[in-house]
C-alpha cells in the first residue's frame, strides 16, 4: 500500500468514526429500545390471544417480513416525508424501530410461549393476577430466553444502518462515500468502513455475552448444566 | 366447609365428569383414588377454576357459587384461600426457594417484605429445606421442589390445600420425603384434598377416600373401612389390582 493510501486511511478515520459516533450508535440505540417496546407489546397481544388486535399484530409483522428494508425507508423517507417534515433522522429511527420491532415481536412471542403453562397456573393459585403473573414470571423468564435473538437483531440493525444513506443520513457509510469522491480509493476506504462497523458489532457481542452472564447469575438456566 | 353438588365438566363431546358431588369437612384429608382418566384431575382443576365446569355449585368459606358462571373476582377471592400442589411442582424457575413463596405474600397479598420473609423461612423449616432457601428450582432434586411447592401453598395460611398427584412425576426414592411432609401437615389439622395413586398414604394418612371411575364417584367412605370392607364391586376390583401389583 502506497504512502498516500495510508495518509488518506489515518485522515479518514475519525471523519467516518464519527458519524458512526453521532449518528448509527444513536440511530441504532433508540431505534432499538422503541422496536422491544414494540416488540413485546405485540407479543402480549398474541400470547393473551386478544381478538381483533392479535389479527392485526399478525397483519403488521407479515406486511413488515414481507417487504425489504431499503423499500420501507423510502416509503417513509420520500413517500411520507411530504406531510411528515421528518428529518432524515427521525424517518430512519422510524422505520428501523418498526421494522425490527415486528422480527422480535415473533422472537418474543416464542420465548414466551416457551415458559411451562404450570408456571402460570401456579401463579393463579397464590392468588396472582394474570398482569403480575406476566410482569413477575413470564416476561423475566422469556426474555432470557430470547435474549441471543434480541442480540442478534441488535448487531444486524448496526450494520443495515448503513442503509439510511440513501435517505441521506449523515452516518459512517455515506461519510466514506464522500470521501472516497474526494481520493477514490474505494477499496481501503470501504474496507476502512467494515473495520469499524466490525469494532462496533464485536463490541456488542461484548455486551451480549456479559448480559448473558449476568443473566445466568440470576438463575433459571442453570436446568443444562444441573 | 366445602362442598361441591354436581359438578359436570366435558372436553368436547367428551364427557369427563358426570355429576360429582363431595362434602369436606375442616380438618379432612381425603383421597381421590381410582383409575387414570377417571376425572380425578379434572376435579381437583374444576374446583380450582383451572378448568371451568359446566355446571356445578361449588359452597366455600358460607358463600355459594355458581361453577359454570363464576365470575373473575370471586375465583380471585376463593385462590387467595386456598392452595394447589401440582404433580410437575410447578415452580417459577426465575425465583429461588424463598422467592416462590413469598410472591404469592407480597405481590398477590401486599404483605411486607420482611413479613413474608419470616412466614417463608417458616414454611421451608416445616418441609426441612430451610439451608435450601436460595437454591433455584433447577438447583433442587424432585422430591425438594415438591417440598418448596408444598411450602408455598401452606405459606399463604389457605383454608384448605389441592394436592394433584403430588408423588407421580417423582423418582420412587424421592416419594418418601414428600409424603412424610404431607404426613405432618396432615396432623398439623390442615384440610387436603388429595388426587393420589400411593395406596399407602391413602390408607394411613387420609380420613376419607373417595373412589372414581369414568366421571362419577363410585363409593366414598371413611379410610378405614373403606379399605377393610369396599362395598362396590368396582371399588373391590380396583384394590385387588392395585395391591397385585405391590
């Protein structure tokens, strides 16, 4: 590699580092909380079974499986944008918080569905209600559960964050874009990309695996090892 | 105090109870004996709300009830005086020992935390698992879970406990422990109503005995001369291939 690749590389990090940064961890952070708040709310309406709303839970997520991502950007992006006056910020948080939301909700909706019936049941017989019986039993036990799926949506959402630059969120990926404009050297400068979107995700494996302990610590899958 | 005047439950156009009626008294331990798929279980659900009844009248703590149209808030209120043992323990994995007792204390009863605790170390110190109070359910034997189970319903005082077949899904050396636990709460005056298929506890521990077959109660009577002298043929059929196989 040339002198003049590497001096561009060194320059170019922290001008792609931060919008990574400023904007996908952000993007990605809020995106995230509002897609498991979506996602167990629709799960909860599945599992309860309740009539009309479990139908149209099921309406959302396959509308939202059934279509690409990039699609839904654009839909909200320059579809909706007219009405909306959402910045292209707001539009992403949007669609990939709704997007990811309707993946956990199914992830979810497993994981409670996976904790014993009699776990239930027995909650009545103390004299629970069903919201306590979900709130103290089933959803702590379910999101254990499904919390290497959760991950895994955690870590594929920083990478598809590189998708809103076609909606001209000023993330990582479009700031190598026009920096590779400026030098095209496109080689170095995506792999440049990769390398810190790897540094972001491996950190977050990081995050799983230390949430994952903390987990086991507070019991109920020690069931393998005993 | 309790009471249960014809009870009929059918899963589909599978009838499972035919009509049950049974009488307890405080202090009572009764066993339900009789074949599998008698309707023993369905019973015990049935007066329990687990299932809901066709019909039925259901009289507990001087209130009647209607089985087959008991509202939410009723159910509630009767659960809060009673208690149910299952035959898989049913513990809640995500609590330790302690923890599954007190919940019912402090979340369903909004008893204070330390309250609850002393009632719950109480309780383990009956079934003899005491040093055993942190251990996760995973972390315990069968025959200990079924000991935590039976703490917890005791803990929360009920007028009267449900035992579903509470040694069956034990391994045969763990059935011991259990027993003798249901021994002591048995002398201790608690009301059992207990789904059993342990000959042995039905006969020494229990007062009364209840024989079903096909939905119905066949013949009921108190233990002692029930056992020595059954007077239907069913019954006698029955304890002749129970005891040829011991």
């Amino acid at each position: 590699m040339t002198e003049r690749v590497w001096k561009i590389l060194v320059e170019s990090f922290p001008k792609i580092l931060l919008p990574g940064l400023r904007m996908t961890l952000p993007l990605t952070a809020i995106a995230f909380v509002l897609a498991m708040i979506i996602a167990i709310v629709v799960a909860l309406i599945q599992f309860a079974r309740v009539k009309g709303l479990s139908q149209l839970c099921r309406f959302y997520i396959w509308v939202i499986r059934g279509t690409p991502l990039l699609v839904q950007l654009f839909v909200v992006f320059y579809g909706l944008k007219a009405g909306m006056h959402m910045s292209p910020f707001w539009a992403a948080v949007l669609v990939f918080a709704v997007n990811e939301g309707a993946y956990c909700a199914e992830t979810m909706r497993g994981a409670l569905e996976g904790v014993p019936a009699g776990q239930i049941e027995a909650g009545y017989c103390v004299g629970m209600s069903y919201t306590q019986i979900m709130r103290r039993i089933v959803l702590p036990q379910a999101l254990r559960t499904a919390f290497p799926s959760l991950s895994n949506g955690l870590i594929s959402m920083v990478k598809d964050t590189s998708l809103t630059a076609n909606i001209t969120v000023a993330e990582m990926f479009m700031a190598t874009q026009r920096i590779n404009a400026r030098y095209y050297e496109p080689l170095a400068l995506y792999l440049e990309a990769a390398v810190i979107y790897l540094l972001f995700s491996t950190a977050l494996s990081w995050l799983q695996r230390w949430g994952e302990k903390r987990l086991q610590s507070l019991g109920g899958r020690e069931a393998r090892h005993a | 105090m309790l009471e249960v005047r014809d009870l009929k439950k059918s899963f589909g156009d599978l009838p499972v109870l035919r009509g049950v009626s049974l009488q307890m008294r405080k202090g009572d331990v009764t066993a339900i004996i009789g074949p599998s798929g008698g309707g023993k279980t369905t019973l015990l659900r049935c007066i329990n709300f687990l299932e809901k009844a066709d019909s039925g009248t259901l009289t507990f703590g001087g209130r009647s009830y209607d089985l087959g149209a008991i509202g939410k808030r009723d159910i509630a209120a009767i659960r809060m005086k009673t208690g149910f043992v299952f035959q898989s323990f049913n513990l809640f994995s995500n609590k330790t020992a302690v923890q599954n007792i007190t919940e019912g204390l402090i979340i369903a009863r909004k008893m204070p935390r330390d309250q609850a605790n002393a009632i719950a170390m109480r309780a383990l110190d009956q079934v003899g698992l005491r040093d055993r109070a942190d251990h996760y359910p995973s972390q315990l034997s069968g025959g200990q879970q079924q000991r935590v189970a039976i703490a917890r319903a005791v803990a929360t005082s009920p007028e009267i406990i449900y035992f579903d077949e509470p040694t069956s899904a034990l391994d045969p050396e763990l059935i011991g422990e259990v027993l003798s636990v249901m021994r002591d709460l048995a002398s201790s005056g608690m009301t059992m109503l207990v789904v059993t298929h342990e000959m042995r506890f039905a006969r020494e521990v229990s007062s009364r005995v209840i024989f079903m077959e096909n939905g119905s109660i066949v013949e009921q009577g108190e233990s002692g001369p029930f056992f020595a002298a059954p007077r239907e043929a069913r019954t006698q059929a029955f304890l002749r291939t129970i005891s040829a196989e011991k």
